[in-house]
C-alpha cells in the first residue's frame, strides 16, 4: 500500500492554496508556524537581531507577494527559506564589512577520509555546563563560521532539513552541500575542542 502523506505536510498544502486563493487568515497561519525559524535562521546568517527582523519580514512580504510563483513541486517551508537566505546574504553584502563567501564558491575537501564528528570528548558536558551554557557555547563556535559554510549547517544540523531540500533552499548542488556540512562541522570540531581543552576539560563525545 502506498504510504500517506505526512498530515503536517497535507495541512501545509491546504494553508498555501488557502492563501493563494486570497485567504489572509491562511497566510497568517503559515507566517505563525514559520517565523521562529525564519528568524533563527536570520539570526544565524546576519547575526544581528535587527538585520534579522527584517529579513524576517521582508520575506514573509516577497513570499505573499510572489504566492502565485510557488508551483508546490517543494514544500512552501523549503521555498520560504530560500527567500530568507537570499534576504540575508543581501543584508550581509549591504554591510560591506562582513567578507561573505558566494553560495556558488566550489570548495574542495576530502570527503571520504575525513571523519563526521565534530569532537570527542570523554566527559559529559552538562555535568560541566548548564543547557543554556552549552547552547550558548555551540551558537558562538556556529557564527564564527563563514556564510557559505554557516547557512548550510544551519539548516541541515539546526533546521533539520534533508540534504536534497537544503540544495534546493540554497540554490547548490548536493554534493556542495555535503562539501559544505563537512567542512563547516570540522571548522566547529576544531573550535570546540580548543575551546574546551582550554578550559581545561577532558575531551567527550558531543555531536
């Protein structure tokens, strides 16, 4: 028997024809089940809670307005997230400080004999730090990261997207989204185990 379709995905659906057919209420719905992360996700890339505001509402506003052009071949989460990011390496371009690196930059590594995880620590962190210092430990290690490399753990790692919806979200192939991950996962291996030899911890398991 052919498996359903997911009922979040089915109600989703429901919403955007909703609003497509001019239904406000609809629209509302989605901007209330996506706004967290479309911020969080601003928050990562701008780093900067105002910057990220508007991205969160200059998206939402070129979503409604660009409802018609969604052919729903992806999820509407997926294609929101591509306007998102777009409006936030447009923000991080404007700033001219922040040397971000072009979403289409290839970049090279040796996938195959590098290992995953991020670090190998021997001790439990939490019996060393509370959640939220460890939360708070792990965001700063993520936004050292450069744009290319940040965005793309961000969704996969954080956001939970699929590799294939974290390409097509990000305009890239998959295997430079694999690339990405991997490089942007050991970048964060280096920095944490630095970070917590230097505070003079025992190295543990963490990601």
């Amino acid at each position: 028997m052919p498996t359903a379709p997911p009922v979040e995905n089915n109600e989703e659906q429901g919403l955007v024809e909703r609003a497509r057919a001019g239904d406000m209420q609809a629209f509302t719905s989605l901007v209330d089940r996506y706004e967290r992360k479309i911020f969080r996700l601003a928050k990562h890339i701008t780093q900067n809670d105002e910057d990220a505001e508007d991205v969160l509402q200059e998206s939402f506003l070129k979503a409604y307005s660009n409802l018609d052009t969604f052919q729903g071949q992806s999820k509407f989460y997926t294609w929101l997230v591509r306007i998102a990011v777009n409006e936030a390496l447009m923000k991080l371009r404007k700033r001219k400080s922040d040397r971000t690196v072009s979403l289409d930059e290839p970049h090279e590594t040796e996938e195959d004999t590098v290992t995953r995880e991020i670090a190998v620590w021997d001790d439990d962190p939490e019996k060393k730090y509370s959640r939220e210092e460890l939360r708070d430990i792990l965001n700063k290690a993520v936004d050292g990261l450069k744009p290319a490399f940040r965005t793309v753990f961000v969704l996969r790692d954080i956001e939970e997207l699929s590799t294939e919806e974290t390409a097509e979200a990000l305009g890239i192939s998959v295997p430079a989204v694999k690339s990405r991950l991997l490089r942007a996962r050991l970048q964060l291996r280096e920095k944490l185990t630095r970070l917590f030899k230097r505070k003079g911890d025992d190295v543990f398991a963490y990601m």
